[in-house]
C-alpha cells in the first residue's frame, strides 16, 4: 500500500529551494521509494532522517550542543573533543553517538510516525529477549568498551518519558519537540533541519508550515468532508465503521483527508479486486487531496479514487476496467507512472457534481454486474 495517495505525483514537481527537503526531493529516497510498499516509503524517511540530523550535528555547534544535552543527556562545549556520530552503524543503532573520550555512548531510535516494535520498547520484556535491542546493543562488540551506555527513543511516545534503568543501559524517551531549543528560534542549518523533519511528516516539527493558519474558520468544512467520506464507506461500500481507517496527512506542499479502503467485506467489488489484484490489506483510499506542487494540468484541490494494484500488469488493466466503468463521470484517470502501481480517478476539481454525489457515482459504476 503507498505511504501517500499522491506520491505518484510528488516527483513531478519537487521544491526547487536550496534545502535539506529539497535533497530529499530528488534522492533515492524518494524515487526508490515510489516504487515499494508503506513501510518501506516509511523506513526511507527515517533513514534520511537520522541522515539529515547527523549531517546538522556535523556542522552546527549550537544544535550539536542542544542535541548532546537534550537528547543524550550530556554536557558539551565547543572546546571539547567532537564526538563521533554513525548512521546505522548496525541493526539495532540508527544514529550512534560516542563521546569523544570513548567513555559513553548513546544509541539513538528514530521514530517518524511509526509504531515502537517490542523489541525496541524498554519497557517491554522483548527488550531484553535473543533479539532485543536492550540484549544487541549491551553485546555488540562495537560497543563493549564504553562503560556508559544510553538507549534513546527519539519519537512520539509518552510513556517512555520516565528513565528506566537496566543493569548495562540507561533508556529514555525523547521528542522531537525537544530538537527546538526552548529560549530562541534557531537559524541556518538547524531551523532547515527542524523545517525538513516537519515536511517529512513529523507534526510537532511543523509550526512554520502551519504558521498563521486560521483554520478554526474551516471546522464546518472539515467537518462536513468527514460525513461525506463516512457515509459513502456506510451506504456505497456497506463498509461498517471499525474496519475503515482515517488517513489524514501532509507531505511537503500536498495534502490529503480521506479513507483507506481494507480488501475484506466488500462483496459488491469482487471483479474489481480480481483485477486491481492488490498486495497489501488495502485496496485503495478515496478523499480529499490539494497541494501547491501537482502538476499544472490538475486542480489545486480535488476529490479523488487511488487503487493500489499489485503489479505493472495489474495497473494497466485496472486503467482500462476504470475508463470503461467511468464513461460519463467528470474525472481523469492518468496513466500509471514508470515508478507506481497504482491508478487515480479524479475530478480535477470539476464543479458540476456534488462531492457525495461524485463518490456515489463512482462507486455505483465499479460494482460488480
């Protein structure tokens, strides 16, 4: 399933600014990532992630600084030996960071948006299981000389924020809030680096982006876009409730709210999910999407169906089953990118229909016959 409903169209115009993001734009990250499953797009944007924040902690003293007390719990100056920072030096490390006396280490997990496996989580027996990170990190060789050991959960999770010591390792939580310093705004390549966290999904890290909003202005509105998703899931898809998963997010200048739609319990699509042939648990997401950077020929702001196929070939047919199903509905269904397996139909922004009345349509047109 793709992380993003519109990551087939992210490539198309990427940020153009001398930046952290922009790096991430045009790297491999982001054209490999295209191409593979959620949790796969996920793990890219930790890497570069963890990539981004140690390139900061290269060059930039104060973050390094703040870094080193926030999050490692020790106290730096410049006129201190540097310490030594590794990006995934191992399995069990994303960023590993050791003093320069050789006399404490600290292993850091980064944590965009995802879940904290057993196996990562201090305050779980797992962790100090064959395979926990608690039982690898205090038995890596790598390691083994350092007689101060921490273990840092660099994320969203609360219950981590009491300091839980183990018998070879210190374990923490911290946030990413605690990268902001807590009595200026930073400049230079720490506010870029704060600034591509953000656009990367982190929402504690995107005050700028959301600067000056005065979105209470638009709560009907949000509102009403739920109840329309709601109830076409209820009333197009007989889909009940639980099963039907919230997906609203950010990517850089892109938007979206909508649903995911799961490939169980819809016995009124059985030729479309024969020929969509998805992978994943999903077969595709319907919503609401807009953003600055898609192509010129698109609305800004659209309702719109994405299909998660699972293959070249899949994409292809489900393109052909969609045009044909669809003759007469105001939309546009694009060719599948070289990257995607997945297939758009969307209004383009098309005025004349009512969004439930669009959804309804759409639907109605893909049942089975």
């Amino acid at each position: 399933m793709l992380d993003s409903p519109n990551a087939a169209i992210q490539h198309a115009n990427v940020n153009t600014d001398p930046s952290l993001f922009c790096l991430y734009q045009r790297s491999r990250f982001v054209r490999d990532g295209e191409s593979e499953q959620g949790s796969s797009h996920q793990n890219r944007r930790e890497v570069f992630a963890v990539a981004a924040v140690a390139l900061t902690l290269k060059h930039d003293l104060a973050f390094r600084s703040h870094f080193l007390d926030r999050v490692c719990g020790w106290k730096w100056t410049p006129d201190q030996l540097t310490p030594k920072f590794e990006v995934q030096p191992h399995d069990h490390s994303d960023l590993a960071v050791k003093d320069g006396l050789n006399a404490a280490l600290c292993v850091i997990e980064f944590k965009v948006d995802a879940p904290l496996e057993l196996k990562q989580d201090p305050s779980h027996v797992s962790f100090l299981g064959k395979q926990g990170y608690g039982t690898l990190i205090t038995g890596e060789e790598d390691y083994l000389a350092f007689p101060s050991k921490t273990y840092v959960v660099l994320g969203e999770f609360p219950e981590l924020s009491v300091e839980i010591k183990l018998e070879k390792l210190t374990c923490r939580g911290r946030t990413w809030s605690d990268l902001w310093p807590a009595t200026h705004e930073p400049r230079g390549l720490w506010m870029d680096l704060l600034d591509t966290l953000g656009q990367l999904g982190i929402a504690t890290l995107q005050g700028r982006q959301l600067s000056k909003k005065m979105n209470s202005k638009f709560a009907s509105n949000v509102y009403e876009m739920h109840a329309t998703l709601r109830a076409i899931a209820s009333q197009a898809l007989r889909l009940p409730r639980a099963p039907v998963a919230d997906d609203i997010d950010m990517d850089g200048d892109e938007f979206w709210h909508g649903l995911k739609i799961p490939n169980a319990n819809l016995p009124k699509f059985k030729t479309l999910l024969q020929i969509v042939k998805p992978e994943g648990d999903k077969l595709g997401w319907f919503g609401y999407q807009a953003g600055k950077s898609r192509p010129a020929k698109k609305a800004q702001s659209e309702i719109a169906l994405w299909l998660y196929c699972g293959s070249k070939e899949a994409a292809r047919a489900t393109r052909r089953f969609v045009q044909q199903r669809l003759q007469g509905i105001p939309g546009n269904c694009d060719e599948p990118s070289p990257e995607e397996n997945a297939i758009a139909f969307d209004s383009g922004g098309d005025p004349e229909m009512g969004d439930k009345e669009w959804f309804e349509a759409v639907f109605r047109a893909l049942e089975d016959r």
